[in-house]
C-alpha cells in the first residue's frame, strides 16, 4: 500500500486548516466528558444548526431536520432526503461513553480517618492506571424531593481533585511486589480520597464520614441515601492538549470514542439537499457490550427508523421498517489500535493503522479466528473506497493486531443483525482506554472529511 504521513505533503494553508478544527474539538471533549454531558452540549448544538426535536414534529417531509434524545444518554440526529426513505439510510454510528469508574449505590466509607470513595469500574481499563492521578467527579444526582442536581466538581482551577493512592515502592515489595500487572491495583483498592476532616462530636463515630456528608448536605443539598439515584462517574480531571513539540497530536480522555461523534456532527451540518436519508446516531454502553435500553442492542434502530417512517409513509407497515433497515450503509464509526512505537510486537505491521495516514478502515474486528465480530462485504468496501478516492479522502487499511494477540469490539455487529451494510471507519489512537489517549489532528480532519463525502453517497 502507497499510504504515507500526511504531514509530508500538507500545505502550510491545509495545516492551519486542521489546527483551527483541531482547536474546535478540544473544546468541545473539554465539556463533555461523560455521556450525558455530551449529549447536552450537542442538542444545545443541534438546535443551533436548525435541527428540531422530533417529538415537536407531526409529520416529516424532505429537507427536515430533526433530532432524537433518548434518555439524556444516546442521542441521533436525522436529514430527510430526496430518495424514499425505502430505499435506505446513510448512517454514521459511535458512542459517547468511555471506559471510567463509576461510585457504588453506598460510596462512602470511613478507613482510618479518611473518607473513602467506593467505585465500581466500567469498561476495559488497566485499573493500576487510575492510581495516584488527579481525578474529577462527574454526573446526576436525584433528591428525595425530586430535585435533578448536576455535579462536577474538579475541573475548575480552584476546584478539589480526587484520587485514587497508591503505595510507596519503598513498601510496596509484599503487597505489591509479586502481583500480575492486572492486579497491581485491584478493583476494591479503587478508592478515592474524599476527605480527612473530623466533626467535632464525640457521639459520632465516623467523624469523617460525617463531616463530608454534612458538608454534601449543605452544599448540594444531598442525603447518604440520594446516591441510590444517583449516576455520578469518575473520570481524569484536567483537559484535551497538545502533544509533541510540532503539536501536530492531540492527548486526552474520552477520545475513544467521542472523537468519531464529534467529526460525524460536524459533517451531518455541511450535508444540503441529501439524495439519501442521512443520520447520525450516537450510542451508548457500547464498552460494556452494547446492553442496556440505550445501549444499540436495544431496540432503539427499530424504534426511530420506525418513527420516522410513519411520519413520512401512509401505508407504514413492518415490513416496511425491515426494507428500510436493509437497504441502509452504515459507518461503524470507532477508532481503531495505531501502532505504538513501544510496542510494535503485537501488531502485524502488513495490517496496522498508523498516526497521521487518515481514517483507518477496518474490515472486521474481534479477536482470533475473527470472533465476535462483523465483516464487511467486497462489494460495500469497493462503493467506500470509489467515492473516497473520487473525493480525495485521505484513508488507510488497519487490523487490530496479530491473529490470537487479542482484539476489541465496535457496534458493527449490531447494525449488521438489521442487514445494514456496514465497516468499521474512524482514527487509529496510541493508548486507547488510557487516561491520557493520543490521536492525530490529521486524522481528526481527514475523519470529519470522510464522513462528509459518506452521507453523499
């Protein structure tokens, strides 16, 4: 393969071009570091694009504009087209949650006068990763009154941070020392600093845990037991930033895989007149599988293809609906593994993704024997690849890593079950599912470019 660093042959007009996109992005992560989060700033953003809430709508026609929340944790965004709706929808699929910890029902604990954290962690992470770094608490919580309260708290200059603590090495031989990497932290030892403030009451005895429930009480207005309706998340404190001395990269959390969703809105607002029905559907759990009533292993496809459909057909049935989900092409839109420097060894290099060679394509995912996985058909790979080279979109070939080395997962087998002609397509990352994951700023531009000229289709 021809393929070679994009930086090579960038004009210094083009570079401005990806470092101004660039600087949008980092702002945008920057609010938005969990699902819900995301999922605000972008419906505030939909509606600034001239998008409506489906729900406000009767009927639909071409050229509308609409846009679906669900559950304030996935949300998609639709363009009626020319075409009838029949004949399929151009759809680019990511998700918006990230590996994390989340806090346990009963968090807090009292350890030999501090006030501890209980958390539970959520998606694959490498626990020891989350130790002894600053960390910021993210999330909803509901009052026995009803009241929604939203919290983040360690973001701000002057906020607190919180962390996870780790052991000296000058003691860590035996509780440590003999451990497997998996192990080195373990899940119950994922407990956050949250206090070491005594009341001053000698009837109490958790006096820690005490004064931090009274200091929640009359801060935010919350009872040890509002944390049962509560979904608070844990996650790095501090933002996106420029990486190397030529800035060209770009480190962070959350980019797995918001990084997907954020050029796939950026494109959906260029798109005028489509031919085809065009969408945009950002998804949840999908580092946990994919379950959950928000997650796409729920019905929800079903359910908003559905709706659309009945508002735009006077005969709707479902077969309809099975037609409609058939003739559809989709973008699994997940960032893949980029080679690491470091640790070449587990990629086959014949086959692997590489910083600043575009949009990494990957035909199936999973791990050996292709296990788990979906895999893209010749004759959808070859309508990709015409209309990106037609359109001179920078993109790349990229495998996970070696047969039986190991693998990852994407929504593609989901959208598959539906007969939605799909492959995966999105920015090859160093460290993904790290606290601190590395991408390319041409790749981010190149990503927003491809799924511009893919919605065209």
């Amino acid at each position: 393969m021809t393929k070679e660093n994009l930086w090579k042959n960038y004009s210094e007009e083009k570079k401005l071009k990806v470092f101004e996109f660039a600087e949008g992005y980092k702002k945008y992560l920057d609010l938005a570091k969990t699902e819900r989060e995301f999922v605000v700033v972008t419906e505030k953003e939909l509606k600034e694009n001239g998008f409506i809430d489906i729900n406000a709508k009767e009927t639909l026609k071409e050229g509308d504009k609409v846009y679906f929340n669900n559950r304030d944790k996935n949300i998609i965004a639709i363009i009626i087209g020319k075409e009838d709706i029949k004949n399929g929808i151009n759809m680019v699929v990511s998700h918006l949650d990230s590996p994390r910890l989340d806090l346990k029902p009963n968090p807090i604990k009292e350890v030999e006068e501090f006030a501890l954290l209980n958390t539970h962690y959520y998606g694959g992470i490498k626990k020891y990763q989350w130790a002894s770094t600053p960390l910021a608490l993210h999330g909803v919580i509901y009052l026995k009154d009803g009241k929604k309260v939203t919290l983040s708290i360690g973001e701000k200059e002057k906020e607190p941070v919180f962390c996870v603590p780790d052991i000296l090495p000058h003691l860590a031989h035996k509780v440590q020392g003999e451990r497997e990497t998996a192990e080195v932290i373990k899940g119950e030892e994922l407990k956050l600093l949250f206090g070491n403030t005594p009341v001053k009451n000698k009837d109490i005895d958790e006096k820690v845990k005490q004064w931090v429930l009274n200091k929640l009480k009359e801060k935010y207005g919350i009872e040890e037991d509002d944390f049962f309706t509560a979904e608070l998340e844990i996650v790095p404190a501090g933002k996106l930033r420029d990486v190397g001395l030529d800035e060209t990269m770009i480190g962070g959390y959350g980019q797995d895989d918001r990084i997907c969703a954020y050029t796939s809105l950026k494109a959906l607002y260029e798109v005028k007149n489509p031919k085809k029905t065009v969408m945009v559907y950002l998804t949840d759990k999908e580092e946990i599988g994919s379950e959950g009533s928000t997650g796409l292993k729920s019905t929800l496809p079903e359910y908003i293809v559905g709706k659309i459909l009945s508002m735009t057909e006077k005969n709707y049935n479902d077969q309809i609906l099975r037609e409609t989900l058939w003739n559809s092409k989709a973008l699994s839109s997940d960032v893949t593994a980029a080679i690491n420097p470091v640790f070449s060894s587990v990629h086959d290099l014949d086959n692997v993704a590489r910083l600043s060679y575009g949009i990494a394509f990957a035909k199936y995912t999973g791990s050996g024997g292709k296990f788990g996985s979906s895999d893209a058909d010749a004759e959808f790979i070859q309508e990709v690849r015409k209309v990106f080279e037609k359109n001179a979109i920078e993109y790349q070939i990229g495998g996970f890593s070696k047969v039986d080395e190991g693998g990852g997962g994407t929504v593609a087998k989901f959208l598959a079950y539906y007969g939605i002609r799909t492959i995966d397509a999105g920015p090859a990352l160093i460290s993904m599912h790290s606290l601190f994951e590395i991408s390319s700023k041409a790749d981010l531009y190149e990503t927003y470019k491809a799924y511009k000229v893919f919605f065209e289709i």
